[in-house]
C-alpha cells in the first residue's frame, strides 16, 4: 500500500507542477504582450520573475501541504480532506 500512496503523491505533485507552470507561463505572455512598447529590460525582467515562479510554486505548495492548508493540495483517492477544527 505504500508503493501506491508513494505513486499517488508523485502523481499528484507532477500534475500540480504542470498546471501551475502553465498558467504562471501564460501569465507571463500576457504581461509581455501587454509590455510589448516597453523596453527590452522589462520583458527580461518579466521572464525572470516567471522563471523564479516556476521553479518556487511547487516548493511552496509541497510546504503548504506539510503544514495541512487545505484548499490548495488535491486530494488523493485514498485520501480523505483534512477538517480543521
């Protein structure tokens, strides 16, 4: 059982990473088309802060999780949500 809670969790944090890289990347394209007069220096900077982004959003979301935020962690099969009270 724990080979497929192990599965499941790494299952579930890849397709989390996934939709939050996508729509922080579309984010980004929309802020450089809304940028697009703007100067070289603004659509660079616009590109690092979405790279830092991605590479921060799971991390912080893995940690939100061990800390037992609900809301923002799917919840597994097997898993039942936690109720704070």
């Amino acid at each position: 059982m724990d080979i497929v809670y192990s599965v499941e969790t790494i299952w579930q944090f890849g397709l989390l990473s996934l939709v939050q890289s996508t729509f922080l990347i579309l984010l980004a394209f929309a802020a450089v088309r809304l940028c697009r007069l703007r100067d070289a220096a603004v659509l660079s900077v616009i590109y690092r802060f979405t790279m830092i982004a991605i590479l921060v959003s799971p991390l912080v979301t893995m940690a939100m999780q061990q800390t037992h935020v609900d809301g923002w962690w799917p919840t597994g099969l097997n898993q039942q949500p936690v109720v704070q009270t």
